[in-house]
C-alpha cells in the first residue's frame, strides 16, 4: 500500500468516526467542523459544505468554517459564494487569529481571479490586485504571491 492510498484509508476511517459522533451529538458543531475536514480533504465537497455550514453557527468556529465553506465552493467552481465566504471570515477575524489572515486574503485573491476571468470583470481584477499587494506587503514570500503578480496586473489590464 502506497501512502496515498494509507492516508486516503486513514481518512476514511476518521470520517467513519466522526459521521458517527455527529449522528449521536447532533448539536455539536465542533464534531461537525471536524467532518467538514475530514470530508473536504476526501474531495467530498458538498458533504463538506453541509458540516461547515452547520458549524459556523458557533461564534468560536465561525472563520474556519467560513474560511472552510468558502474553499468547498471554490472547488466546486462557484466563485461568488467562495468570494462571499471568505469576506465574512475576514469579517469575523479576531486578534487572536491573525495567522489565518494572509490565508483567506489569498483564497479571496484566487477567488476573485477566477470571478474576473468568468465575468470579465475590472472590478474583480482590481481588487485582486489590492489584495496581491496587501499579501506582498505583508509577506513577499507567501505562497505563490509574487508569481500571481503577472496574472493579475494582466488581468486589470485586459479588463480595464
């Protein structure tokens, strides 16, 4: 057995758990938060959505599960819901969660890209540029920041 094919069993397992515990603790969100994980990391992005949606009612889960929700949507291709999601995590960040900052900001950025390509959007594309230069001011080095450079100053370009 290949390590892909462990983890994927091991991920399998652990869903297995947590599909459990949410069907005897209906009302626990973090068990919910915690198969929307799970789910999402097994490309199960609905099932993903419903877990996180279901999490984010509570105050302590709400921008991972938004942030979260806000991912699921994006693989499935619906960028204004992703845009929207990931609006309302940076919304809901607090000084104690600065790390996730830079994160969401990114996935807004990619997410606003895709949007601006779709919709043939400047609006889109400028603000993805805003965000760009708010993670290189930060961290230069984050991610693939500097190489998306291109691509966006390309698409506010071509978009106007």
């Amino acid at each position: 057995m290949n390590l892909e094919a462990a983890r994927q069993r091991m991920l399998e397992l652990e869903g297995d758990v947590y599909r459990e515990r949410v069907s005897k603790y209906p009302t626990n969100r973090e068990m919910k938060a915690d198969l929307g994980r799970v789910e999402f990391d097994l490309g199960r992005y609905e099932d993903a959505m419903a877990a996180f949606q279901a999490a984010k009612d509570d105050p302590k889960l709400k921008v991972n599960s938004a942030w979260m929700l806000g991912r699921c949507f994006e693989k499935e291709g619906w960028h204004t819901e992703a845009v929207g999601e990931f609006r309302e995590a940076l919304a809901a960040l607090d000084s104690t969660q600065g790390e996730k900052e830079l994160e969401i900001k990114y996935d807004l950025m990619l997410a606003l890209i895709e949007l601006a390509k779709l919709e043939k959007s400047g609006a889109y594309a400028k603000e993805a540029a805003d965000i760009r230069s708010v993670i290189v001011r930060k961290n230069i080095g984050f991610k693939d920041v500097r190489a998306r450079r291109k691509e966006v100053d390309e698409l506010v370009r071509t978009l106007g």
